[in-house]
C-alpha cells in the first residue's frame, strides 16, 4: 500500500483521532526533509530510529505551534519512506560505460543510420520515434559490413571501454551526463566526508572549441549553509 503525505485519519487499537484536513507540511519542513535525506537513505536500520529522532526535531522547529507532535512525526516519515525510494532509483548512476560492437558502429556511423531511419521511417532526430526505430537501422548497416570492419567494431569496443572513446563521443557525454557526475560527487563528498566542494570544468566541444564551467551544489546539502559562509 502506498504511503501518502496527506492521510487524513489514523487507527491505533480502540481509539481512532481525526487529523484536521488543513495539516499539511510547510515549505520550510520540506526543505529541512530534503537536506537530511542523504542521511536518511544511507541509515543502517539499527540508527532509523535515531537519525529519524534528530530529523523531527529539526524540522519541527518550522511547524505551526498548533500542530500535533504526533501527527507530524507520522507525516516526517511518511515523506521520507517516500523519497528515500525516489532518492534511491535517482542515484543509479553508472560511471563508465561497457561499449559494444553495436554501439561502436552506430557512433561510427551515426550520420548514415539517422539518414536511414528518417527515409524508411519518416522519424526526425531527436524524434520522439527515432529510438524505437535505431536498433534495426543499426543491425542492418553492421549486415552490410565485411568480416574484417565488425573485427575491427569489437576491437575498438573492447579499446573504448578499457580506455577511453574519441573526443568527439567524450564531448557528447558531458552535454548528456557532466552535469549528473558533478552533483552527485558534490553529494558523496558531503554525505561521507562532510566536505563541500565545487568543481570548476575545462573540456572540448564537438567542434573543438575549449569551454569552461563551475559545479556548485552547496546550498542542497547538509543544512543549506553556503560554502562562501564556511571559515577556516
């Protein structure tokens, strides 16, 4: 059964109360959920208990003065049983990736297959119908090729992911995945060390051109104190 935010009555044993329909959670307590998720997922399930403790009492202090500790308590948890789930499929992130001859063939030939699917199939690139359409245009361009290339596909595949790809396919990963990398280092290194950190950037684009940027995440972690406000 799903848990919700905003249940509006509770049963224990013979008593039944009635939460009044305007509870809600403010901004602020969300936020202070927020800061300590990281702290909350990462809990083994001997300190819950205590690290949840510690959560409703920061928290609490943003609550409305005639608000029911009680009926709080129930709608802290509520909120981070389920986030914590949101939380978890968010920080699949795979560092790295494990090329196949497939996947080499398409970034090789990525200009004819997109002519292929757009002809047989009438689907732009960036379509909403191009993926569903980008396996068969691949799997018939590696058919037309000889036995040496696909050799020479999974030599390349076998070189890219022990390694490192071309600088063009380097560049398409920062547009597609930088920015992902960067919050969830600055994330780990507060989560594990209680360090923040921002990360400046220098990479080449697809057309060579050296760019430049700046990560910071800090005001999202811990209590949402400014790195500019930390002091040696």
């Amino acid at each position: 059964m799903a848990r919700s935010g905003h249940s509006t009555h509770l049963t224990s044993g013979r008593h039944r109360a009635h939460q009044p329909q305007t509870q809600k959670l403010t901004e602020n307590e969300i936020l202070k959920l927020k800061n300590y998720l990281p702290e909350w997922t990462s809990a083994k399930r001997i300190e819950k208990r205590t690290v949840f403790t510690v959560i409703a009492r920061a928290a609490r202090l943003f609550a409305p003065k005639v608000d029911q500790g009680q009926w709080k308590k129930k709608m802290y948890k509520t909120w981070l049983f389920n986030n914590k789930k949101k939380k978890e499929r968010k920080n699949m992130i795979k560092y790295g990736r494990r090329w196949t001859p497939r996947m080499v063939i398409y970034q090789q030939k990525r200009k004819e297959v997109l002519k292929r699917i757009e002809d047989e199939s009438g689907a732009k690139p960036g379509g909403r119908g191009m993926f569903k359409h980008s396996q068969a245009a691949v799997k018939r361009v590696m058919a037309e090729l000889s036995d040496n290339k696909l050799k020479k596909a999974k030599e390349t595949a076998k070189e890219w992911s022990n390694n490192f790809p071309l600088p063009e396919i380097q560049a398409q990963v920062v547009c597609k995945k930088g920015p992902a990398y960067m919050e969830d280092f600055s994330k780990e290194m507060w989560r594990q060390c209680g360090m923040r950190v921002f990360v400046m950037s220098a990479w080449k684009n697809e057309q060579g051109e050296v760019l430049f940027g700046m990560h910071y995440d800090n005001e999202a972690l811990g209590d949402g104190d400014s790195f500019m406000k930390t002091k040696d």
